[in-house]
C-alpha cells in the first residue's frame, strides 16, 4: 500500500512540473497564430537576429543555446517592436495581442520591462517632435541665415530638452536610465554625452553589479573616457597656460601652440558638417571682418573632410589663417581634451594664456575688444 502510495506521489509530481527548461523569453500573441517574430539586439557589438514562429495556440518561447544579456527588441513583420532587457537571472513573459502590438502589451518580470516601454513611447514622441518642428520652421520663405539656422537649432534644442525631463521622470531604474541616455534620433542624441555628461557619471556609479551585461560595459569605458576628457579639459580652462599641442594641418604641414607666443591669437575649431557648428561658422565669420585691421591672430580650422575652399558661399578673409586639420589629430585632440565639443574657439594672451575659451557671438566680440585693449 505504501508503495502505491509513493508511485501516486511521483506521479503527481511529474505531472505538476514543467518538463521544459524555462525560456528566458515566451509569451502569447492572440491572433497571431502562424505568424513570425523578430528578436534582435539593440546595443553592442553582438548581433543577435532570430526568428521565432507563434504557435496554433497563439504561443511562443526563445531558448537559445546561449543567452547573451543585454538589450532586445521583439518585432512584428509590421515593423511594430517592443524593447526589453534580458539579464539571463529574470524570464520574461509577454501576453499580446498580434494585431495591436506593442500597445496594450502585457509584460510579466522585472519592473523595468515596463519602463522601457515607456522610454521608446517618449524616444517615438521625442523624434515626432523634432520632425514637425523643423518642417514648421523650413517653410518655402525660410532662408538658411545665420540667425535663422540657430532659431532653428534653438527650437530643436528646446524641444529636447523638454523630453529629457520627460524621461529622467520616467526612468527609475539605472538600466533603464542607461538605456534613456542611448536615445537617438538619426546622428542626434537625446542626451549628448559631453553635455550632459553628469548624468552619465550618475549612472554610471550605480552600474556596478550588472557590469556582465555587455551594453553596460561598453557605457562603463565611454563613461571612463568621458570622465578623462574632462580632467584634460580642466586644465585648458581660461586663467591656465596653453600647453603645448602639435596640430597637423593641410599639405603635411603643421603648427605649435609655442609658435604662438608673443602675439594675441583666436583659435577657432569647426566641423562644417555639423548644423550647430554651421550656425557659429557663419556668424564668426561675418563679425571676424570688424577685426580686420587688429593685431589679432586668427587661425581657424577645419575639422571635417570637406575641401578647405568650401565657405558655404562665404567668401575667404586675409587677416584669417584657414587649415583643414587632418581627422587623425582631430581624434587626438579630443582624447587631450582641446575638442572635446565642437565648435570649439581659444582665445590666447601674448604670454600664451587662455584668456576665455568656447566664447560665441556678443561674448566672443566682448572678449575680442577687451582683449585688445590691453
């Protein structure tokens, strides 16, 4: 009897537990039957792509043979996808419906799942909003002027700036936070990582258990980078001595911060490729004209890989030394803290000090006739 009694027992252990490993990803998609999913990763350098098939019951599951934690999207075919983190220690469990996707979309695990749900929402509106706003502002009767093109980046600047907050409220969690300060729309990032460098720092110290996750990594040694252009860039602040750099210009030639002394110097540093350093570009260009018959030395240099001839349509100046910086010294440059944003402008003593730096517009004139004064 006993014995029976042990069988029945096992029995009704056996029938109770899953057969089946756990995935760390399974769900059910209502209506969706017969259907594929896209599983991608997000960040890093793993390229993980799967297609997943939803079953006559409307289920799914991902067991991979090995799981790699980090970031993932799930995709329909419609191109409709939901982001989640998978950490290989939390499954996760989806209960949606096929045709609605990613809305309304039920997520079981960790708490975070449904803050990323929120950040893309937000990341989505954020994109919209830039799109409509410069498509407001870009009219047939817009002209690409100096003030017109910083009204415009100011617009662009401030609409950011209003989903930033939006987002730090939504983001609880640090790797959600971490996943927030990845936003991009196209080459824009909603937190660009110089600027808003404290916040990376913040996030960053709050990291430190989930350094296997391959994407937190990777934040960690931009984080660490980023923190060492600013201790360089700490000593190029204005009252310091202009150390010496070595700065590669056109036709192999090249051009020693030394070689400056004895004389008032501006250095100015642009990427014409970038639309906020076109804005600056132009507007210094114009108002370096009243300083034509100053003692002032101005070299200003290009940093990215178009001609040197290319002004957009304005013409060259004589008192003004052009050089086409080559991009390996520009990389240098930034590591040393000198370009750590651009456009970026230096404004020397005849001692070789730094008498203001990254000065643009009223202040720059102000600190031009200031200067020369002296």
């Amino acid at each position: 009897m006993l014995r029976y009694l042990s069988i029945l027992l096992l029995l009704s252990l056996w029938a109770c537990s899953d057969p089946t490993p756990q995935a760390p990803l399974y769900g059910t998609f209502w209506g969706g039957e017969g259907s594929r999913l896209i599983l991608r990763s997000v960040h890093g350098a793993k390229a993980v792509s799967d297609t997943l098939l939803i079953d006559h019951q409307g289920n799914f599951l991902w067991q991979p043979d090995t799981l790699l934690p980090g970031f993932y999207q799930l995709e329909k075919q419609s191109g409709k996808q939901l982001s989640f983190l998978l950490t290989g220690t939390a499954p996760i469990q989806i209960d949606a419906q096929y045709l609605t996707f990613p809305e309304q979309c039920q997520t079981s695990g960790p708490s975070y799942c449904r803050e990323l749900k929120t950040i893309d929402e937000l990341s989505a509106h954020w994109q919209q909003a830039l799109l409509s706003t410069s498509r407001s502002l870009r009219d047939s009767a817009w002209q690409p002027t100096p003030a017109n093109t910083h009204a415009l980046q100011l617009q662009l600047d401030s609409v950011t700036t209003h989903f930033q907050q939006q987002v730090l409220e939504a983001a609880d969690h640090p790797l959600v936070r971490l996943y927030a300060l990845l936003q991009k729309s196209g080459q824009r990032p909603l937190f660009h990582p110089w600027e808003q460098r404290q916040h990376y720092f913040a996030v960053d110290s709050q990291l430190r258990d989930y350094l296997y996750i391959e994407e937190v990594a990777l934040f960690h040694q931009n984080t660490r980078e980023l923190l060492q252009r600013e201790q360089k860039a700490q000593t190029l602040e204005a009252g310091q001595t202009l150390p010496e750099l070595l700065l590669t210009i056109d036709q192999g030639d090249s051009l020693l911060t030394s070689h400056l002394r004895g004389q008032t110097a501006l250095l100015l540093f642009f990427n014409r490729q970038d639309a906020r350093s076109r804005a600056h570009y132009k507007e210094s260009h114009e108002m370096l004209q009243d300083f034509r018959r100053s003692p002032l030395h101005i070299h200003l240099f290009h940093t990215d890989s178009l001609p040197p001839n290319q002004l957009y349509d304005l013409r060259p100046l004589p008192q003004v030394h052009y050089h086409q910086l080559s991009p390996e010294r520009s990389t240098q440059l930034l590591q040393e803290g000198l370009l750590v944003q651009q456009p970026a402008s230096l404004l020397l003593t005849a001692e070789g000090r730094i008498a203001a730096r990254n000065l643009w517009g009223a202040d720059l004139r102000l600190g031009l006739e200031q200067l020369l004064q002296k």
